[in-house]
C-alpha cells in the first residue's frame, strides 16, 4: 500500500544532540536515545559462493558496530525476509527455508528480538567469504535478526555476542575468541562482548594485522582496510525510522493534494484552496476492500485542478491524530490569527513552553514528534527555538488506598504473613481498616497482634473496585480541599497513596485559615459579613513570619515541591492565630500566597478583604531579604 511518510530519519542527529541541552528527566532522555539508536560501525561485503567456494555472483553487506570482531566471524545471518534469500538458497534447503520464513512472518518484532526466547534458525545452503580470512562461511537464517535494521544481515561472531553465541551452541558453529579482556578474566562458558585487547586476529593472505591492539583501534584499523581493499565502508545506523503518516479511516485531517487522472501527477492545493474540509459522510465504517473510508464520498473524491481544468481525485487517506497533538501548543499563543500558523512576536515573547507536565508513555512519541516536527518549523522560520519544551516533569501516579490482605489456612486459621508457610496455598482476605493497627512498620490485626497482614496500594482501576471519584470528594469536601491534598500528598513527580482520611487534614487547614480571616462563626453556623483585620502596621516579628512563608513558598512552587509550601502556609496559619492583630498588609499577602493552591476560598477571602478586582490580577508577593535574617 503506497502511504505517506514524515522523513524523521534526516533530524535523527539533531534530536539526539539537542537532548543534551533540556531539563527533561534523565530515564526520557535515554529513552529517546534508544529509540533514535544511533550507533557507529561499518558495512562489510562477503561475497556469496558455494561449498567448493565458486562465486554465486551475489554479494552480502553486512552491517557490524564492532569490525574489529572480523576474525571471529564464523558465520553470516540473513533475516527471513532478505531480498537475497531466494537467490542464496540451494535446492536441497529450500523446502526447509521457505517453511521457516512462513512461520517467521506471522511474528511481531517484538517477539522475534525479544532476548529471552529460544534461538532459531536453518541453513541457506550457501557460503560466504571471510574478506579478512579468506575462509568459507555458512549462512543462516534466523528470525533474531531483522530486514528493517542494518542491511538485514549481520555477520556472526559467537565468542563475543550473546545471541550468536546461543546459537552457535544450539547448531554446533565455530566459536573464536579474538577479544581478551584486559585482565585477562572472563567467563570461557559466556559471549565476552566488552571491548578488550585483538588476539587470533592477523591474516598472511589478506595482509590484515590488528593483534594486540586495543578495540577501538582496532575497529579503525579494520574499516580503513576494508574501505582502501574495496570490501565495505564506514557507517552511522539509526533504529529510527521514518514515520508513516498516514491512515485508512475517516476522522482525520485530509492530505491538501490531489493527483491528475492521465498522469497521475501529483499537485497540491492551492493556498485559497486550503483548508480543505472533511465531507459529511453517513457511513464511515472501513470499505472491506483496504480502501479508506473517504472513497465512499465520491463527489468529494472527483475534482479538477483549477490550474489546468485537468479531471483529478483526492487523496482519500487521513492524516493520524499527530497532525494536531504535534504544536497545538503553538497555537494556544495565537488562537485567532486566521493568516499564519503563529505570529512572530508572540512567538519570540512566548516560546519555548517553559514546563510540560507529563506521563512517561508520551516519552518515544508524542515528545519525539513534537521535538521534530518543531525543529522542522524552525528550519522554515515559522519558531526561533530549536526545542519546543525547556523542562518536563513527570508526574507520579496517585494509587488507590492501602488495601490489607489476611491469609487463612484450609481449616480457616490465620496464617501470619511473615510465616514459614507457603503462602500460595492459603486463602486471601481483605480486612477493613478499622480492623488493623500498626506495631512497628508492619500492620497486624488488632484482635491477634501475632498476625501480620500484607499492606499494599494499586493503580486505581475499575476491576479492582478502588477508584476515588474526585465529584464525590468535591461534593463532601469542596474543590479546594481536593485540589489541595492532592498536592499534599507528596512531591509531584513521586506517586502517592490516596488516604480519604489525609484530606480531612488540609479541610481542617482551611477552615482555620477561613476562621484566622473572617472570625468564629455566629450561633446559626453562618459567618459575619467582613473580616477580623484592622489596619495597623504589623510588627518587625509579623513581618517576619510572613516574609519567611513566602521565600518557601515561592521556592518550593519553582522546584515543584508543592506538599512542602503547604506545610510552610501551615506554619504561618498556626504563628498567626497567636497574634494580638491580623493586620490587613500581612493577610492579603499570605491571601495572594495560598491563592494558586485553593483559588476559590482566597478569591472570596480577597473580596472580603475590601477588594473590587480579581487577585488573579495582582502581582505574587515576593520576599524581602531584611526580614529573612
């Protein structure tokens, strides 16, 4: 099927090396590394031939990252689906050949690379020629490697690769160390596949000599020979591949082309043409024939080029959701502008995001697409960065409550989860919490003390019964009191165990800040209209306390350290309500502090205050260095 695709490869460098230069998470980073897979080496010729060694005419690249390794190579491998196989199978293996890339074709990659499986593989009946020995090698094939990587062959050296050297093993190969650590130690049962000092590395009939030397030395040596000898060259490898862009279903934003009917040329849209709009479809469920949905809406699908009058149709493929997740965040800086994709200035004013909060799920795509299809606005002029994320967060997930499980043996006795006994054989039981205390770090009945329950939090899921429907606790408790314990719980980057007991603690810590402000409430449990503050100076002391909460404060929110400028507002609430006064300079400040963790119960105090405009307005207290000493 002939799709479109996103050339990703040609800014694999670039997205490696700007890496270096974000605030992002060290895991992610490495992440996109492995996925870009960047790694140097050569590509070698083996010249195919028979078992006599007369040449099949046919000549076999191999991709390597360790040339240095040549000596060891016993044999090659070429993957299933290799353009060469049919060509390199003898007769008498074919049967066996043909069998095993059938059954290879019905795996995922996944499946075939994965390290722990069995290795498996069969014989081409064909050789190769060692260029730097001169020997006559077999070839393989096997499903471990792959057309899509590389040149989808490799050249075998089962002394120093873990993969080669199980097979090997299973079919009974050569194995040649040419490797030595430089300790001299190593595992002569295991692959050494650490860099080290060439031994058994010298040919008198090829001329090539790299004994004794260190392996990277050594891997120069041996592409300087094989480029000058005619036998490969050096190369850069990527696992990175270029993105296919384009899907076989309705939702979707349309390609902006169309292709003439006698020639079927390609033309794009004209810029008064654009956007080009999905039709209206009635049926968009797939056609049962691999053409897309869009093929159903056949006066939409037929059109003419306004150029020539020529008949033509549209593409009828759509683009996937990337097409907008990839710099929707540019047009949050100019919504409106119906003439370009963002204007310049607010661009240059607003750019790079300065944090992204996000899950690592997003790390290989979302992240990588957006990073390359920003640098590709860049190249054009359309952003002045290079990146579009300065800093990621990842945020902690916030698991369902500790759940206590108690065992039972076949008789319905309790068994103590630190027992000598086998515990698979025993009957699970939750236990409410009302039933558990806690001696020490572990939690035991409180009926038995002797009996020790497991304490575990999970993911919040359906199936286990333990998600926390935040409109429930908004309902009880207000949004601010949720929105605050949230940040509570712990660091945001850190997953925590939610605890409906915890918020009943940061709802107590409101109320007594709504109390510090506004006064006990009357009789009736309303409160008065107004506030308890009086106009007076503050105290150096009052000055003091406020001054201290909010250089915490503010650090705290630029390190994302939420739970701990909580506790600091905390500690103000607790030092003021031993004031004589409330004086109003200092409540409005400490108002305006708590106003981005519980907005809407600052937003009233701030009306209260005597205020006629939003606090969303003022400008965030900052600290003074006089009252820190």
């Amino acid at each position: 099927m002939r799709q479109w695709m996103l050339r990703i490869t040609s800014y694999a460098d670039r997205l490696l090396e700007d890496l270096d230069d974000l605030d992002w998470p060290e895991s992610i980073k490495e992440m996109q590394r492995n996925w870009i897979g960047r790694s140097e080496g050569a590509e070698l010729e083996f010249c195919a031939v028979d078992q006599e060694g007369h040449d099949l005419g046919a000549k076999l690249t191999v991709y390597t990252t360790r040339p240095d390794t040549i000596f060891g190579a016993t044999y090659l491998v070429v993957a299933p689906e290799h353009v060469l196989l049919p060509s390199l199978t003898s007769e008498e293996q074919r049967a066996h050949v043909e069998e095993y890339t059938e059954v290879a074709a019905r795996k995922s990659e996944l499946e075939r690379t994965e390290l722990q499986k069995e290795k498996t593989g069969v014989f081409s009946g064909s050789y190769a020629k060692n260029p730097a020995t001169g020997e006559i090698i077999p070839i393989w094939v096997a499903d471990y490697v792959l057309a899509s990587y590389g040149t989808g062959a490799i050249m075998a050296v089962p002394a120093h690769d873990s993969r080669d050297h199980e097979f090997a093993l299973k079919y009974e190969l050569p194995i040649i160390k040419v490797v030595s650590p430089p300790n001299g130690n190593c595992d002569p049962e295991e692959a050494y596949a650490d860099d080290g000092i060439m031994i058994n590395s010298s040919s008198s009939s090829s001329g090539l000599n790299i004994n004794g030397m260190l392996s990277q030395d050594a891997a120069l040596e041996v592409t300087s020979w094989v480029e000058s000898n005619g036998f490969g060259k050096k190369k850069v490898n990527y696992k990175l591949r270029d993105w296919l862009f384009a899907r076989q279903r309705y939702w979707g934003e349309p390609f902006p082309v169309i292709y003439l009917d006698d020639t079927n040329e390609m033309v794009p849209l004209t810029e008064n043409q654009l956007p080009l709009t999905l039709p209206e479809l009635d049926d968009f469920t797939p056609t049962g024939t691999g053409e897309p949905p869009l093929t159903k809406a056949a006066d939409w699908v037929r059109t003419t080029d306004v150029l020539t009058g020529k008949p033509a149709r549209r593409e009828t493929s759509t683009m996937p959701q990337w097409a907008g997740s990839c710099w929707y965040y540019l047009r949050f800086m100019d919504p409106k502008n119906s003439s370009t994709l963002v204007d310049k200035a607010k661009e240059s004013y607003w750019g790079p995001v300065d944090i992204y909060v996000g899950g690592a799920e997003h790390s290989v795509l979302h992240l990588l697409y957006a990073r390359f299809w920003h640098k590709v606005l860049y190249d054009i002029g359309v952003v002045s960065t290079k990146e579009p994320f300065k800093c990621l967060i990842n945020q902690g997930l916030i698991l369902g409550e500790v759940e206590y499980t108690a065992y039972r043996d076949n008789e319905g006795k309790w068994v103590s989860a630190d027992s000598d006994s086998s515990l698979s054989d025993c009957i699970q039981e939750k236990v409410p919490a009302d039933k558990i205390t806690k001696v020490g770090d572990n939690y035991v009945l409180k009926d038995d003390p002797n009996i020790r329950l497991n304490a575990r939090a999970y993911k919040m899921s359906k199936s286990r019964g333990n998600v926390i429907n935040p409109d429930d606790v908004v309902s009880e408790y207000g949004a601010d009191s949720l929105r605050l314990y949230e940040m509570f719980m712990g660091p945001l980057r850190d997953s925590k165990t939610w605890s409906t007991g915890g918020i009943e603690g940061v709802h107590r810590f409101l109320g007594r800040t709504w109390r510090l402000v506004v006064g006990a409430p009357l009789p009736d449990g309303s409160y008065k209209d107004g506030t308890m503050v009086t106009d007076v100076e503050p105290t150096f002391e009052q000055l003091r306390v406020l001054h201290k909460c909010m250089a915490r404060v503010s650090e705290e929110i630029q390190e994302t350290r939420f739970n701990t400028a909580i506790s600091a507002m905390m500690e103000f609430v607790n030092a003021a309500y031993k004031w004589d006064t409330q004086p109003k300079s200092v409540i409005d400040s400490f108002v305006l502090l708590l106003s981005p963790f519980a907005p809407h119960l600052a937003e009233e105090l701030w009306f209260r205050l005597g205020h006629a405009q939003s606090l969303a307005h003022e400008q965030f207290p900052e600290a003074k260095n006089e009252y820190l000493k």
